[in-house]
C-alpha cells in the first residue's frame, strides 16, 4: 500500500544541498515524489511510497543534510495526488 505525505521544512533549508539530500535519500528508500523550494524560504516535500519508508523520510527530514538548520517540520497526509514517477527537485 502507497501513503503519500506533503512536508514543509523551515529553517535554514535553501542554498545547503536540502533538494539533492532529500532526493538521494528518498530514492535510496523507494520513494517517489518531489522537494522544492517555496519563495518564502521553506522546503516543500511530496514522499509517496511504503509506511515505513516514507516515515523513515519524514524523521530524516527533521534534520536533514550537513549544512541545514531545520527549526521546524509540518508533516499532512497528501490524498487524491497523482503519484509521481521517481523523484524529483524543481
């Protein structure tokens, strides 16, 4: 069974490789989806994929790469979403 979950990360997540993290890892996990950055300085994050590896991406998230500050994680169920193909960055 497929969840889908939308996140919005905010913090110090633009300009510290967050998109490419956050893709390497989903990918590694078996997730499909995208991250991208909003005007406003957060990251937004679709993961579709199994329970468990989706969770396991939500609590990756709330840390992120290196170079990131993440202060805080908003974390929605995603219903009635085309499921993406891969995953990707825009």
């Amino acid at each position: 069974m497929t969840t889908c979950r939308r996140s919005l990360i905010c913090g110090r997540v633009q300009g510290v490789f967050f998109r490419a993290s956050t893709a390497a890892r989903a990918r590694a996990l078996g997730i499909t989806g995208w991250a991208k950055n909003l005007p406003d300085g957060r990251v937004e994050v679709l993961a579709c994929g199994p329970h468990e590896s989706v969770a396991a991406l939500v609590d990756w998230l709330r840390q992120g790469p290196a170079g990131a500050r993440v202060e805080s994680v908003q974390t929605d169920a995603a219903e009635d979403v085309e499921i993406p193909a891969g995953f990707k960055t825009g």
